[in-house]
C-alpha cells in the first residue's frame, strides 16, 4: 500500500484511473473503502485519476492520540505531501462531511492547488461544544457505539469497517474539532468553480446550503429526504450533478 509522511504520521493512500487528478476525502470514523463500496471509484476512474487518503486517524493511516495531531490545517498538509510525492501541482477536491470540512480547510490553506472543491454534507461555520458534546459521549463509548450514530442501516462491510477504528484517535480528532474555528471567511474569496450539496434531512442542510450564497462560482444541490450518511450512500443521485461540474472545469 502506497504511504507518504507528513509532518511525522504516515498518511495512507490509493490511486486509481487516469485523467485530471481528483482527490477524494472521507467522513469521520470511514476510510477511503467507501468510495470504493458506493460506486465512486468505478464510475469515476474512467475520466480521472483519483486519489484517495485515509485521513489521519482512520483507515490504514496513522492515528495519534493527541488533540494537537488533528489540526485542520495538517490534514490539509497531508493532501499536499501525497499531491507532491505523485507530482501533481493542482487537483480537484471532493470531499463528503467531515472531508468537506477539510475541503473548506484546504480553501483556507491551500486554495492555489486546487482547480474546484465538491464539498457534500458539510459547512464552514464553527460547531462548538454544545453542538459536539453528545457525539463525543457516544465516542466515547466506544468503536460499538459509532454505528448508530451514523442514523441509518448500513452494510455489513462498512459496520465492520466501523469497528475496526481506533477510538483514542477519533476521540481525539473529535476533541480538537470541538475548539476548531470556522472557515467562513475564505467563502468570499474563492475563484473557482464550487459544488456543494446536503440532504434536506441532514442536519448540516441549512448551513450548507446558505454558505454557498457567499461563494462568487457556487452551485448549490439539494437532495430530497436524505439523511447525513445517505448523501453520501446515494452515489448514483450525486454523480450526474458532480460530473456536470468537473465537465466544466479545464483540467488542471
């Protein structure tokens, strides 16, 4: 399995297909399998060269214990070091709940090496404790608990992908994530083409939909009736709409 290091934690990642590079990024306690499970990678790996990271703290990469580890702007470094050790100067950037936040994170930090961001299920604006504390009392629970935090049925491969993660690290992320700031203040400044989308039954909905008003090349889609995790599950309602965007976008 290819490997890079960055900043000392050993970041694991896949490549797949050919074409413009596209980099997918995970939800919190997944890894990259999923985009493999829900069809992604099948019916992208034809048109783009995909690259895939488990993030920091899940999957096959490592997993520090320390809040610290967790910074945004080190998963975004983490993108870069796989980016620069393939030799890719700028990507696409899809990333689904959690990895929207780091896509948002990425618009921060790094928005030069990036040609557009496809950001689902997530928003920019600080969460804080309130909203955060009851996820933590789950994870802390342990790895049995993250299933029904999820909300929906899952498959057998993804809830035993679930209990293989190490819950000292997702706690640990979750942690850091509870202080972490927002990122609403580079939604004005962002040139390039934007795709953000929400269930209308997730809970990010609102906040999701309303920051694509503050980016100049946003578009915005809805999907009727579906929980957090079922916009990512229902890859065959989301990719007619990211296709159409990347379709526009020169190859980078």
């Amino acid at each position: 399995m290819p490997y890079v290091e960055s900043e000392g934690v050993r970041i694991h990642y896949q490549v797949e297909g050919a074409g413009s590079a596209l980099v997918l990024q995970h939800g919190v306690t997944d890894s990259l399998a999923s985009w493999y499970e829900f069809g992604y990678v099948s019916a992208l790996a034809t048109d783009y060269k995909l690259i895939l990271l488990d993030a920091r703290g899940h999957g096959g990469s490592d997993k520090p214990h320390e809040p610290v580890a967790y910074e945004p702007s080190l998963f975004v470094g983490d993108i870069l070091a796989v980016l620069d050790q393939l030799h890719i100067a700028k990507a696409h950037f899809w990333g689904y709940s959690m990895g929207g936040r780091i896509g948002f994170a990425a618009a921060k930090y790094a928005p030069e090496r990036f040609s557009s961001f496809i950001i689902g299920g997530a928003h920019p604006y600080r969460e804080g404790r309130e909203a955060l504390t009851p996820w933590l009392q789950e994870l802390r629970k342990g790895a049995g608990a993250i299933a029904t935090l999820w909300e929906v049925p899952l498959s057998r491969a993804l809830q035993a992908r679930l209990l293989t993660n190490d819950m000292d690290a997702i706690v640990a992320y979750w942690r850091q994530r509870m202080e972490s700031p927002g990122f609403e203040e580079v939604l004005p400044t962002l040139p390039m083409p934007c795709l953000l989308y929400a269930g209308e039954a997730d809970g990010r909905y609102a906040n999701a939909k309303g920051c694509a008003t503050h980016i100049p090349n946003a578009t915005f889609v809805s999907l009727p009736g579906l929980k957090h995790a079922e916009g990512f599950f229902r890859s065959d309602l989301v990719l007619p709409h990211v296709t159409r965007v990347l379709g526009t976008v020169l190859a980078p």
